[in-house]
C-alpha cells in the first residue's frame, strides 16, 4: 500500500542519540539552533546508560580534558546524588564513574534545558542529497514516514549511517575483516568494598595495574596494588593470565576474557558495574540479525560471570545480581573517512593540532578474541588533540560526524571512542552547525577554525592547558 510520507524542518538534525549525539544535540540548541534528536532505540544516552566508567575525560595524571556538556550531565549527577567521582584504575587511564540510572534522569534534564527535540524508536532510511550537499533525512517510526529538511546534519549514529547514505568514503574494521567484540555490561550490588580491596592488595600479581610507564612510575605491583587498597573505592581490574582468572577460564568456569573490569556506580546501593563479556565472531554492528543472536549467550555469560564472582572473590558473597545495560555494546563498526585520519601516532605520540575541537586520552583499545586484547598507553599520560577535519567526511559540504565513526585508523578509533572524547567530538561538532547557520556559510569548512575554538572555550570545553 502506498505510504504517505510527512515533512518537517529544523536548522540542525543530530542522527543517534548515544553520548555523542547527546552532546551534539545539546551544543547546537543551546547556540541558538532549533534541534532534533533522532535515535532508534527508546532512551538517550548510549553508552552513558550502561554503567561503564566514562573513559577519556580524564587523561593518566588526573587532567579533566574534556568539558562543556560533560561538565552539565555530571553536574545533574551531582544535584541527584548519582555521581560517584573521577577514579585511578593504577594500570593505564583515570575515568568518572557515575549511577547510570541517575545519568537516565540527567540527560534529559539537559536536552530540555536547551529546547532539543527528541524522536525516539526511530529509525534513519534515506538520504535526499544534491552533489555534496544533504538536504534532508527520511526518518521511519510507528507514526509513519517523514522527510526532515535542515540546514546541517551531524552523523553521530556510531556506524556513519547518514555519511554513508550520503555517499560518505568509509572503512570498516580491519584489512582481514576483524572486528572488535560484542559485550553486555552488568551490574550487582551490595558488594563489600573492604575485602574485595584487601583482597586485592594481597594478590596483586593477579592484577591488571601498572600497564604505562608514566602511571607505573617506577613502582611494583604490590604497591599499586596498596595504592588501589588506599583509594577505598571498588575499582579492581583482574587479569586473565593472573592466578585468579587464568584457572577459572580453563576450567570453564568462565568465559574467555582479557580482563573482569569492576567499577563503582553507586555507594548507596553499594553497586559496581562489571565489563567482562564478549562474543568474538567478527559480527557486523549493522547486521541486527547477527547482533541478535548474540544476547543469549552475552546474558549467559552474565549470569556465569555474576555467580563465580559470588563463589570466589571476597566482599561479593552476599552481592545480588542488580542489572543488565539496556543494549548490547558494540565497540566497531564504520569509519568515516575525513579530511584528516587519526592515526595510532598521533594518539600514543599525545600529538597536538593546531585545528583541536577535542582530545582524547584513553589508551588505544582493541578489543580481541579469546583472552587477547591490545592496549597501548598515551605518551607521558598525557592527552592528543583530535583535528576538526576528522569530523569533516570528503565529498559532503554540510554534514559531520562525531563519535566512533570519526575518521581515523582502527587503531585511532580504538582511543578516540570512549565517551569522553564523543561527547567533546559532539559538542563541537553542534556548536559548529549552529555558527554555520548564524553566518549563512555555504558549508562547513568555511567556518573559522579559530572563531569556533573560542566559542568552544567560553562554553566550557577542553582544547588547551592540559598535558
């Protein structure tokens, strides 16, 4: 049956509604800009939902380095008593951990603060382009078809849908077709901190600490492991080739993993939220059949990893199995090609531009099979500068991108897509869409570079001063 399909228009329209496209979305309202959201799922915030650690907004030495919107989501936090604080995990990265159940509550509190409109459970379709210039986006939901005309589009869709609809150069994943694993983080409460630190600081060589020169600073394992015990937080990291883990994996007791990363999500609930899981079939992210198929056995390794927890780390005895994210993690897919690629150089070298919209400074993280994973620290726990031109896809005059689907190398992506830095790639990319506007550019690299750093500046965001 023939459909009819609508019409609406908006100066800007932000395609996904995870961390970046939050930040995205937040930034051009609030510079003015009459603002859609559109997201496939049922709640914004992504990744912030999930109860993972937000990596990347603190480099090794304890440096926020990114700011702005971040800044106003944790301030919420704050205002709900749901943010737990910035935490040294003593191997490789700095990270702020928050209740992603409160963060729920403060995202939307900021979106409205700044008028953005929001259209959940929808879906991208098509693009209607003209050479390089988009000119609307055809959205689908229960309420049928709309065509969304706007001035500016931002892809922060994490697989580069609007960019790649638009006829967007891409890669994905690695030249022999690898892609990073699935996983689905959990959480449990009523963990006891003291025992679970003591226990960590009596085993320490089962410990993941240590792993850059810069955070390892001439110390043994004992001792960060008593640096972890002091911090007095549950932030434990345990390795798979340490006596805890090594066993267990063999045995089956576990699944197969590089680490059980345990992080705090809240004090009153006495929660951590643990990362562990992973489905290693090099599945597309796009492929909903295929990512589908992986949540019974991501929920079954919850479960078993859940019950070992009980059976054998101390302070988890009495803990109860409290929840699981509400979508599976996808960690790779797309990458958009820019004007510029970030590479693994221009990460660990804490490489500085003179075109900065944002930084990065969690290490490059690449996810594998099995126990594998690559982890490579930033130079001298410092921070790299991620250039506007990676938000720039060639061939297209009024779109950007902003998150994983930046343009960068695999290995640039693998640091450059932690939450942190989307939500600064997001920021600047709606606060550029908005001066856009503003000055009637015919397209985004008119726009000077210099005049949206200050803008950037004023509203908080990290560009300089930090190492």
């Amino acid at each position: 049956m023939a459909q009819g399909i609508r019409q609406a228009h908006f100066d800007v329209v932000v395609l996904g509604g995870g961390a970046s496209g939050v930040a995205a979305a937040a930034a051009a309202a609030k510079n003015g800009r009459k603002t859609l959201l559109v997201e496939a799922g049922s709640m914004l915030g992504g990744e912030l939902l999930s109860g993972m650690s937000i990596d990347g907004l603190l480099n090794a030495r304890g440096e926020y380095v990114c700011g702005g919107i971040s800044d106003e989501l944790l301030e919420e936090c704050r205002r709900m008593n749901g943010f737990v604080g910035p935490i040294h995990d003593f191997r490789l990265i700095c990270y702020v951990c928050v209740d992603p159940e409160v963060m729920k509550i403060a995202v939307m509190r900021v979106l409205e603060r700044y008028g953005v409109t929001p259209w959940m459970y929808t879906l991208a379709e098509d693009v209607v382009s003209d050479g390089g210039r988009v000119k609307g986006l055809v959205v689908v939901n229960k309420g049928g078809r709309t065509l969304v005309t706007a001035d500016y589009f931002i892809d922060c869709s994490g697989d580069g849908d609007l960019a790649v609809m638009a006829g967007a150069p891409y890669e994905l994943g690695a030249p022999d077709g690898e892609l990073q694993p699935l996983s689905l983080m959990f959480r449990m409460s009523n963990v006891e901190n003291e025992p679970l630190l003591a226990f960590a600081r009596d085993n320490p060589e089962s410990l993941a600490v240590g792993e850059s020169d810069y955070i390892r600073a001439g110390r043994t394992d004992a001792q960060l492991a008593m640096e972890l015990y002091k911090q007095g937080q549950p932030s434990v990291f345990f390795k798979s080739d340490g006596p805890f883990l090594e066993g267990a994996i063999e045995r089956g007791e576990l699944a197969p993993t590089a680490l059980i990363m345990i992080m705090p999500t809240s004090v009153a609930r006495k929660e951590v939220c643990v990362n562990t899981t992973r489905v290693a079939e090099n599945i597309v992210g796009m492929d909903a059949a295929g990512v589908s198929r992986t949540m019974t056995t991501l929920m079954e390794q919850v479960w078993g990893c859940s019950e070992f927890l009980k059976r054998k780390l101390p302070g988890f005895e009495n803990a109860q199995f409290a929840g699981l994210a509400p979508r599976i993690g996808i960690r790779e897919t797309r990458r958009i090609m820019g004007d510029y690629v970030l590479t693994l150089e221009d990460a660990v070298g804490a490489k500085k531009h003179p075109d900065c919209i944002a930084k990065g400074a969690h290490h490059v993280d690449i996810h594998q099979d099995g126990v594998r994973q690559v982890r490579i620290a930033i130079g001298n726990g410092g921070s790299y500068d991620i250039p506007f031109q990676c938000l720039l896809p060639r061939q297209l005059d009024n779109v950007m991108v902003a998150g994983r689907c930046l343009s960068a190398t695999r290995e640039g992506m693998g640091t450059a897509r932690m939450m942190g830095p989307c939500m600064a790639m997001g920021q600047a990319a709606g606060t550029a869409a908005a001066m856009c506007i503003d000055k009637a550019l015919p397209d985004v690299r008119s726009l000077p570079i210099r005049e949206l750093q200050q803008r950037l500046r004023e509203q908080g965001a990290v560009i300089d001063g930090v190492h």
